[in-house]
C-alpha cells in the first residue's frame, strides 16, 4: 500500500470584503498597493491566485504560498486600501473551509471553477 503525505505548500485564505467587489483585477491591485505599501515594491509581486469570488462580491478566496501567507495577513490588517479585505479564516487545507452561511459554497466547488486545477 502507498500513501501519501499531504503537502501543505499552499494556504487558502478566505476574506470578506468592503465595500463588495467582484473585479479580480480590482481586487489583486488592492492586494498588491497594501504589500508594497507594508513590505515594498518586491512584496508587491507576491504570486497569488484567486480561486473564488462570491457573486454578491462580498467574499474572496486566495491561494499563496505558505511563506507569504502571513505578509497578506498582516497587509491586510494594516493598509487602508480599499476594498479592505478582513480575514474570515486562514488555513493549509482548502477542504477546512466550511461552507458559511453568506454563500461560500464546497471547498471543492471552488477549485473546479478556478480552471486552475484539473485533479
């Protein structure tokens, strides 16, 4: 039998935002000012992927690296860009993210409509 360690390279961060928007452009750009505004320019080109953004424009799901993870974070929490961002749940394993009433649906669903994944 083979098995096989789960690799937790990524973290998923599920954020709400406000004013709701629903432009991923928008939304990494907002992203990125708040790195570069907190860390500088070279944080500015952390690779992300947005994986899921709710219809209502309310709610974001991010992908990162394990090692930014806690930039986003902490830029989140200091830079007055808006849309601000606001940590919901932070988490290696995209499956923990449970369902919430305001509409995030399957953790799985979410990797389906990104096109990032084909597993």
């Amino acid at each position: 039998m083979t098995r096989r360690l789960f690799s937790n390279r990524h973290s998923y961060i599920h954020f709400s935002i406000n004013p709701p928007c629903t432009d991923a452009l928008k939304l990494r750009k907002a992203i990125q000012d708040g790195l570069a505004e907190t860390f500088g320019i070279t944080a500015s080109g952390t690779y992300l992927d947005i994986l899921w953004i709710a219809e209502s424009g309310s709610e974001i799901v991010i992908r990162l690296s394990k090692e930014d993870a806690p930039k986003l974070m902490a830029a989140v929490v200091i830079t007055p860009v808006s849309p601000r961002l606001s940590t919901v749940k932070q988490t290696n394993f995209l499956p923990s993210l449970t369902p919430s009433k305001r509409g995030l649906h399957d953790p799985y669903q979410i990797l389906k409509s990104c096109g990032c994944c084909s597993q």
